[in-house]
C-alpha cells in the first residue's frame, strides 16, 4: 500500500507545473525544531493513550478517512498542475 502510495504520489508530482511546484517549496523546509511543543504533545498523546488504551475511538475511525484524504490531495495537485 505505502509503496503505490508513493507511486502515485511521485506520478501526480511529475504532472504539476513547475512553477505551482516552485511556490509549495516552502512545505517542505525544515521545520524549526520546538522541543517544548514536542513534549508537550508527547506527554498528551501518552495520557490519551494511557485513558483510552487500545479502544480509542479515533483509532477505529481514521482507517478510511485518512486515504480518502490523502486521495484528495492528490487529486488536488493534479487539478492545478
């Protein structure tokens, strides 16, 4: 799945223009690194986990959402090359 994932990715990334491409560059920088941010979402998603375990709903609900998504920006970025 993640293997075709990226092969339809790159295929629909070859047919944008360049210069659509040039002006989403900034996407993908190198994020500034924010240790506090990250430790306190790590210490959130320990307590979620440790309140909810294994029964979350959440987890149950993004299985079909997610390619959706996924498909959609794909979609999304054919439409404007």
């Amino acid at each position: 799945f993640f293997r075709a994932l990226l092969d339809n990715s790159q295929v629909s990334l070859s047919r944008v223009g360049v210069s659509t491409a040039r002006e989403y560059t900034w996407l993908c920088q190198t994020p500034t690194p924010k240790p506090a941010f990250a430790s306190d979402f790590g210490r959130r998603s320990y307590q979620a986990m440790r309140e909810y375990g294994p029964d979350l709903v959440e987890a149950k609900t993004w299985p079909r959402p997610l390619p959706r998504s996924i498909n959609a920006l794909v979609a999304g970025i054919r439409s404007t090359g």
